[in-house]
C-alpha cells in the first residue's frame, strides 16, 4: 500500500510540473442600463437637447469670457463631456478650425480619427461627430453650429488610463448617448 502511494505520489509531482501558464488580463464586467434620456432646457448656452437620465448636467470647471461652459458627468461612468458654447461674431472658420486642431492633437495616440458629419437643415444644426480609436485620452468629440449665431464644442473624457480594450463598452454607450443629444439639440 505504501508503495502504490508513494507510486501516485510520483505521478502526480511529475505531471505537475509542467510550464506555468500566465492568467490573461481580464476586465470588470459592466452591466450597461437601457439608454432613457431627459430633456435638458438652458437659457446659457440658447438650447435644448435630451441627454441621459443617467448624466448630471453641472457648471464648466474653466469659464473664460463669451464663453459658457457646461459638463455633462456621469457618475456612475467616471466619464465627462466638456461642452463649450461660444456665439459666432464673424469667427465661424477661426471656431471650426480651432475645434478641429484640439481634435487632431491626439493623433499622437490615436490609431484613426473619422470625420462623420451631420446636418439637421430643419433645426438648423450642422456638425461634425469625430470618432477617434485607439488610446487617446478622448475616444469621441463633436463641434455643433447654425453657422450664423451658435457654436457648441463638446469632447468625452474618462477618469482613467486611456486603454480603448477597457473602457470600449462604456465610451460605446456614452457615443450613443452623444449621437442622441445631437440629433436632439435646437436653437433658442
């Protein structure tokens, strides 16, 4: 009996002994809710739009002068998309292309930025969704205008190490969410 033990023993320690295999890096699991969306109605900046019943609207950290700054923060998320509103005073091409050039300072990081545009000629809303993939600190921003009176920027920005794997379902949702607000968004 001692030897047959001494026998299993043996074979176990021998097929154990194989090469360690590393665990693969894993992600939390994140249960995203049904999109639901509220309307959000404001004197400054002029407009109305529906954002997420999970987004809080709060006061922009950086006000400057002519601008109004708002962020939409979702908690939940760690996430925050920095609106900008300024009024136009024949500087409609300085405002796009100043928009634009923040856009393209994260090419350093980024793998592609799409240009996708947008025009509501009813609502008078025109723009420009730009999906930028790969790392970069913001995997989504967009520029909004009449073109005559109003210009609304707005970029997306997570608390936490740009890594596109990580946080891909949630800035998916949060594009969603982005999409909607745009197709919603009127002039006051």
């Amino acid at each position: 009996m001692r030897i047959l033990f001494l026998n299993i023993c043996l074979v176990l320690l021998l097929a154990s002994c194989s090469e360690p295999m590393p665990k693969p890096y894993a992600y939390f699991r994140i249960d995203l809710p049904q999109h639901e969306y509220t309307t959000f109605d404001s004197v400054y900046p002029p407009c109305t739009f529906e954002i997420s019943k999970y987004a809080q609207v709060q006061p922009g950290r950086e006000k400057a002068t002519n601008d109004e700054c708002i962020d939409i923060v979702y908690p939940s998320f760690k996430g925050r998309i920095y609106c900008t509103y300024k009024k136009i005073d024949n500087n409609l091409y300085k405002l796009s292309e100043d928009s634009r050039s923040l856009v393209y300072k994260h090419t350093v990081r980024a793998d592609a930025i799409e240009e996708k545009p947008y025009e509501n000629p009813d609502a008078k809303v025109y723009g420009i969704l730009y999906e930028i993939t790969g790392n970069a600190a913001s995997p989504v921003q967009f520029v909004l205008t009449d073109s005559t009176r109003h210009f609304l920027r707005g970029s997306l920005y997570f608390v936490a190490m740009p890594n596109s794997d990580s946080i891909a379902p949630v800035s998916k949702f949060v594009e969603e969410d982005l999409r909607h607000l745009i197709e919603t968004i009127r002039w006051k």
